[in-house]
C-alpha cells in the first residue's frame, strides 16, 4: 500500500524555482532512497514533506499522505502530524540536540506533545524507545545531557525522539554522513531493523550511493531539481541507463589514474616514539589534574614523493598527529624531523622548517579569509621565504599555481565567496603547493565534497604529486578514499597506529581485527570491486 | 556543580583581595593630605602633624591596609575625615537609596526588554521589528540625564504625578520611596533596556538558527512552543552577561541621574568625598563596590550554570 505519494512537486524560494515536477512514492515497511549532490534539491523534498521548509517557500503539486493531501493541511494540523505520524532523523547529530535539555526530557517530549500523558508515562516511554534503539538506560540514564554523548550515541538519541511514538513515516536525512563508518554500519542497521519491526516507510537522503545500495528497496536521483532516474535499487545498479546515474556511480568508485611509484628513497618525515598528552581538569579542587594520552609512541617515516594515508574514526588521534608534525603541538615524548631537521612546537620552529610542510584542511568554507583576495589568500605562505617574490614575480607565482591546480589567472583578484566548494579546495591546495612544500598534510580534504567534484581533485592530487614529486599525509576515515591514492597506509585507533603497511597489502589482506571490523563497516557499491 | 561553584567562590575572594590592595596603592599615591585639608592652608604644622597621627596616617603602610581590611571585615569602616562621622553609617544611608534604585532600574530594563526582544526576533523584518530596533536606537543614543529632564518636566512639571526630585526617606513609607526613585529608575532603565534588548533579539535570531531548532518542529511542537520550550534558554547566557554588567554599572555610575534627581546616593557620596580628600570614605565605597560587582558576576557565574548543564563541568 503507498503510504507517501509525491506528484508534480514543484517548490520555488521567493519566485526562484528549485524544484521541478519531482515523483516519488513509498509503500510501508519499504526504503526509498533519494540521491543527489549538494544542491539538487534533495532534503528540500524531505522538508516539503514535513512542510518545514525555509521562509518566502512555495510548493505546488501533491504530497499525498496515506491518502491526505499534506499540502492543504493547516500549521496546526501539520503539527500534530510531525512527531506522531511522520518522524524526522537529521545529518548533524552534534548540533540536532537542546544542549541545556537531558536527552530523557527531549525524547519524552515528542510523547506528551502528541498524547494525553503524564510527565511520569512520558519518561516512561522515553526510556523504553532509548532502549529501543540500543542506549540500555543503565548506561544512559535519562539524565544524561547531549554533550556527554558521542556523535553516533546522539543520533540515537535523535532516532529515539522520532520514533518514540513509532510514525509510519521516517524521513532521514543524510543520517550518517556526519558519523565514522563504523558508526556508520551500526545507524544503518539500526534503521533497517526499526523499519521491519514496525513495517515503517523509510525516506532515506543521501549523497553516498553505497549507503543507499545496502538498504534502499527502491531509488530516486535528484539533479538540479529534477528526477533524472528511478526505480527499484537493484535494477539501477545493474542497467546504470542514466548518463547521471553512470557517472554518479563512477565518481563515487573513482581511482586516480597514479603513475608508477616515483618515490624515491630519501626519507622526509620521520616520526618516532611521538606521544602527546592533554590535561584533563582537575577532578578535585586540589588533586593533580589527570592527562589524556592523545597520540602514544606513534613513530612512522614518510619518504620523498611517497603517499600515506592515516585512517581511524573520530577521537582516535589523526588530527593531533597532524597538528604535531606541523609544529601546532607540543610533544612530551618523541620526536619528529622533516628533512632531518627537528620539528619544534608553536613559535619556536623556525621558518626554513615551516616552509617545507604545508596544510589542506577539511572545510573549504571556514578555512579562509573572506575578506581577502585570492591573490592574498594563496600568496600568504609567502612571509616564510627569505625573499619574498614581489610585484610582477608575485602575480606570475600566484598565476602559475592557480593553473596548475586548474584554475584560471583571472580568480586571483576574486574573493572567496565567488568559489564553489571544489574550488575553494583547489585554491587551498593552491595555497599550500605556492612554495613547494616537500609535504603536504591533507586531513580529511576531500570529506566535505561532492562526489563527483571530489574525483577530480583526487585526480588533481595524484598528478601534483607525480609531477612535483610531492609526499601527502592523507588523513581520511573514508577509507575508499584512502585506498584509490595512496601507496602506504597507517591504521590508527586510541592513539596509536595498529597496523601499518603498503596500501593495497592492508586493504586486502588486513591483520589487526580493527582494520578488518572498519573494512567491513565500508558500504559497498554492488558490483563494484571492494573497497 | 558544587565544584563549579566552590571554584567561582575562590576565585571571587582572590578577586577581592587583588582588589583591595590595588585600590589602598592607589589611594595612597594620590597627591593630597586629607589632614592639611581639613585644618585649612594656614594650619601650624604641628596641629597638622597631631591630626594626622589622630587619624593614623602616620603608621607603616602595611599596618594601616591590615587596620582598614581587618575594620571592613568587621564591619568597621573607619571615620570619615571630614563629616567626623562613622564611614559605615555614611555607606549605609546612602546604599539604602542607590541599592533599590539600582534593582528598580533593572527589572525595569529587563521587563521592557525581554519581551521587546522576543518579538522582535520571533518577527524578524516585520514592522514590530523594525519598529523596536529603531526604538532601541533612539534609547542608546539620547544622553540619559537629558532624558531624565524631559521626564521631570513632563511628569512632574506638566503633569505633576512625580515630584522633581529629592527623596523621602524610606520611613515614610515604602509607596512614597519607590514613587520617588521611578522617574530616576526609568530614566536609567532606558539605555539599559535598549542594549538589553539588541542582546536579546540577537541571541535569540542565533539560538532560533540552530539545528535543534528544526528538531523540535520536527517534532510537532508549535513555533510557540519552540520558542518556550527551546529557544529561550538558550539564548539566555549573552543576556545574563550583560545584566551582570548593567547592574553593577547601575549601581556606582548613576551618579548623573542622582545629581539630576537631587538624590543622595553612592555615586554622589563617592563623588564628594573625592573632592574633599576624604580618602578613607573613597577607600570604602570603591571597596564596596567592587564587592558588589565580584558578588554579582560570581552570581552571573552561577546562573550560567543553572542554565547550561555544559558549564557545570568547568
């Protein structure tokens, strides 16, 4: 039976249409997955459904709702429909929580909203949907406060909240993408089995065509506001008849095309017994504080040229790793040496150093300035040469590297907020190849980016590396990512680095059983090879 | 949150102790014997010299700021060198008018505030909004013993509700007090109310933006109920900084409206006693004040815990 039919959508933002004649249904106990980059329109159609769109919004078309037009229905009505019948997860678990509200309070309003119940019956179903969704109140009691929870425990908590009073509709929007992969296979499967045992339509949104592969009964793929393919999962990843369904599919697979080694033998980083502490506050007023041990014994080298990734879920290190090797950290065991020179923390490294390890960060939109030019912008590491190029030299350097990361002269006397995310990326890799750095840290630099865009600046990496003989720390917990251009892979958790080796040796034939449980964690494109 | 509160407390004291020192250093670099002072240019040296040891001042430095510290705790305050009266009784008088009309001026400005804030953020861009933000304007940019005059002749000239000014005395009852304290309170409350309210509105624009936000409409709750349930509290810690702030502002500086108003109150006393080398009475009043302001930001402080569960930890 169709539970949710969507016909003719069309919605416009003060007069700008974004969506066009969008279809789709789904029947109950079924899981439709809706597709698309950023931008094509695909949680605006989750969002026409809950009719919680964003101010000056118009939709025109239907929304049918077991058999009731939802767009006819009044604020008051659609307000006793969300939370009861149809319940909505969201992307960013961190922020999607009242951080002043325990999550027993939060879970157990949904149920007093909608229903005749004492705050005492609320709590009581709030703490049997917690248990329902695998947070055993022993451990999580009611009064826990959001921020003392994980990323993955808070969107079980954001599921608890939908779900509490069990809605024939779930729409969750991009419900992973935020989380590590294997937090990521535990929310999937916990969505899966919500949906079987309660025979609850599933709307599922995303821009990961392996999550949707896995769980998804049937598929719709968005473009510009637009259907442009649809149909039963299996079906569309078997014909791949849609030229955008094709090339989705293969950006989301892409390798680099990457030249034979050309690492040579002369070591650039090396890393050896680095430990990193932090200070925890102090438990009593007057005892010690006690210190987490962030990074512990991590020793590794990286050769001229060479590629290495680092992977591990969130908290286990990386980017503290990072920030040591750039000089951001202070280490109180172990040393690290760039070009045999010893990396020291914050003002005390010297510029020759500095100028030899540059940075590409995860979020190309916070990692600017946005009220300098370009031309500033990917000029600034600049200050740490001897002797800066001025004038013409200047303009003629910052146009030589905006070509080779594939931009054109003319970008340099344009501002930041001109630039879409892959290009902001480029710039920031403009930035950090404008001195000749024998190393680049990348961390996380592609997490942020559609997939297509991200395919081309894979491919941008690989031939920059290839043609300056470059060497990236590439640190990702996206391990396909990791797996299509790197040479050497570290594997880290709780600080350490548990297994090491050639990437392809690794990936194929992982020895630690963390490495196997984040491979197995990895969705899988059907067909394609693994990971 | 016992822990939180203990750290706070420790840190208040500090604060005052640091406090103290500073303010007697000061004091005492300051150029002018109150003595000399008070007998007059043409006073003999030795009558100067035997009212300054009648006074204490020509005891070592360190015993005379343990003297004046350990008297405070005491609750004695010393002597005023010019009104030969005790200090205590001088601050005591006078608080009893600045304290309430500080508290008066204050719940004016929040009552005024908050909700000004919440329509104007609730209807962001609508004539409401727009309206109150140009009134706020107006609030923080009118001179506020200008403002005090046109309440006076309008009030008390014109209409004659309120006298011009002066004040009673609380024995005659707390009615005439506070009806003399109102138009000095509105007038202060003001400004107050129109920073308030920006901070409010502004906070609450934020908080309206956050992604639990969505999760609660998600829910099924109201825009109301959002509001209510969500929002506020959220957007409460900027506005509790800036009433910790206003209050201790209100307390020391009005001294413009005090003077308009013929009232006599701290701001006033300590502004005397500064121009009579009255040190002592400086002394204790700026004390006074700082352990109002510590007092009230350790109360701030508190009240951020009471609303964030997050800060509780710290």
């Amino acid at each position: 039976m169709t539970l949710l039919k969507v016909e003719n959508l069309q919605l416009s933002i003060y007069d700008n249409p974004v969506l066009h004649d969008i279809d789709f249904q789904v029947d109950a106990g079924q899981t439709l997955g809706i597709i698309g980059e950023s931008g094509s329109g695909k949680s605006l159609s989750a969002l026409s459904v809950m009719q919680l769109l964003p101010k000056g919004s118009k939709a025109t078309g239907s929304i049918l709702f077991d058999g009731e037009e939802l767009l006819d229905k009044t604020e008051a009505q659609m307000c006793s429909l969300r939370g009861d019948d149809i319940g909505m997860v969201f992307q960013e678990p961190m922020t999607a929580l009242n951080p002043v509200q325990t999550i027993g309070e939060q879970v157990a309003e949904t149920v007093f909203i909608h229903q005749q119940v004492g705050r005492k019956a609320a709590l009581e179903i709030a703490a049997q949907t917690l248990e329902h969704v695998e947070l055993p109140n022993s451990e999580f009691p009611l009064s826990r406060y959001p921020h003392e929870l994980s990323g993955g425990q808070r969107q079980r908590v954001v599921i608890a909240m939908a779900i509490a009073l069990r809605p024939r509709l779930l729409i969750a929007d991009e419900p992973t993408t935020a989380l590590d992969v294997t937090t990521q296979a535990q929310i999937l499967a916990l969505l899966k089995r919500l949906t079987s045992e309660h025979n609850m339509a599933l709307l599922l949104i995303t821009h990961d065509l392996g999550v949707v592969a896995d769980i998804a009964d049937h598929m719709v793929i968005l473009r510009h506001g637009t259907v442009v393919d649809s149909g039963e999962t299996g079906t569309i990843f078997k014909a791949l008849r849609h030229p955008y369904t094709k090339a989705l599919y293969e950006a989301s697979g892409h390798v680099p095309e990457r030249s034979v080694k050309h690492m040579l033998p002369e070591v650039l980083l090396d890393v050896n017994a680095v430990s990193r502490d932090y200070r925890l506050p102090r438990s009593g007023l007057f005892s010690r504080p006690d210190s987490f041990r962030a990074v512990d014994q991590v020793s590794f080298v990286i050769h001229r040229g060479e590629n290495v990734g680092l992977v591990g879920e969130s908290g286990c290190g990386k980017s503290t790793l990072a920030r040591a090797i750039l000089g951001l950290e202070k280490l109180q065991e172990g040393s690290i040496t760039i070009n045999g020179e010893q990396v020291l923390a914050d003002m005390q490294m010297p510029a020759s150093l500095r100028r030899q390890v540059q940075v590409v960060f995860q979020d190309p939109y916070g990692s600017f300035n946005p009220r300098h030019k370009v031309k500033r912008l990917v000029g600034e590491p600049f200050y740490l040469l001897d002797s800066p190029p001025a004038g013409a030299d200047y303009d003629m350097a910052v146009t030589e590297v905006l070509e080779s990361v594939g931009l054109a002269a003319s970008d340099a006397d344009k501002y930041i907020h001109e630039f879409s995310g892959g290009q902001r990326q480029r710039i920031a890799i403009a930035r950090a190849l404008i001195i000749k750095p024998g190393l680049i840290v990348l961390d996380e630099p592609v997490s942020a980016l559609d997939v297509s865009i991200r395919a081309q600046i894979l491919d941008l990496l690989a031939a920059l590396s290839a043609q300056f003989d470059l060497s990236y720390l590439f640190i990702s917990h996206d391990l396909t990512v990791v797996r299509s251009v790197t040479d050497r892979v570290l594997v880290m958790k709780d600080g350490r680095i548990v297994e090491q080796g050639d990437t392809e040796d690794v990936f194929s034939n992982p020895q630690h059983a963390y490495t196997n449980n984040l491979l197995d964690s990895v969705p899988v494109l059907p067909g394609a090879d693994n990971p | 949150m016992i822990r939180y509160v203990l750290k706070r407390l420790l840190s208040l004291i500090a604060t005052l102790v640091v406090a103290s020192v500073v303010i007697f250093v000061a004091i005492e670099v300051v150029p002018g014997d109150p003595a000399s002072y008070m007998l007059g240019l043409n006073a003999a040296p030795d009558t100067v010299q035997a009212l300054r040891d009648e006074l204490g001042l020509n005891a070592s430095k360190v015993t005379r700021y343990v003297n004046w510290v350990s008297g405070m705790l005491s609750g004695d305050f010393g002597t005023s060198y010019t009104y030969r009266t005790p200090v205590s009784e001088m601050i005591t008088e006078r608080i009893g008018i600045s304290g309430p009309l500080a508290i008066y001026a204050l719940l004016l400005s929040t009552l005024i505030a908050f909700p000004a804030g919440i329509i104007a953020a609730t209807r962001r861009g609508s004539v409401a909004d727009v309206s109150i933000m140009g009134a706020t304007q107006l609030g923080v940019a009118i001179p506020n013993f200008w403002f005090a005059m046109l309440l006076v002749l309008f009030f008390s000239i014109q209409l004659r509700w309120f006298s011009a000014g002066g004040f009673p005395g609380w024995d005659q009852g707390l009615l005439a007090g506070l009806k003399a304290l109102t138009l000095p309170a509105v007038a202060l409350a003001l400004p107050q109310a129109s920073i308030l309210a920006r901070v409010m509105r502004s906070s609450l624009l934020d908080t309206l933006g956050e992604d639990f936000i969505r999760t609660a409409r998600a829910k099924g709750l109201t825009t109301r109920q959002t509001l209510w349930r969500h929002a506020l509290r959220n957007a409460l810690i900027p506005v509790l900084t800036i009433i910790g702030l206003q209050f201790s502002f209100l307390l020391a500086g009005a001294i413009i409206i005090e003077n308009v108003f013929f009232l006599p109150g701290l701001g006033r006393l300590i502004f005397q006693a500064i121009s009579q080398r009255d040190l002592i009475v400086v002394e204790s009043v700026v004390m006074l004040l700082v352990f109002a302001v510590v007092l009230v930001t350790f109360l701030v402080d508190v009240a951020y815990a009471v609303v964030d569960p997050r800060l509780r930890a710290r």
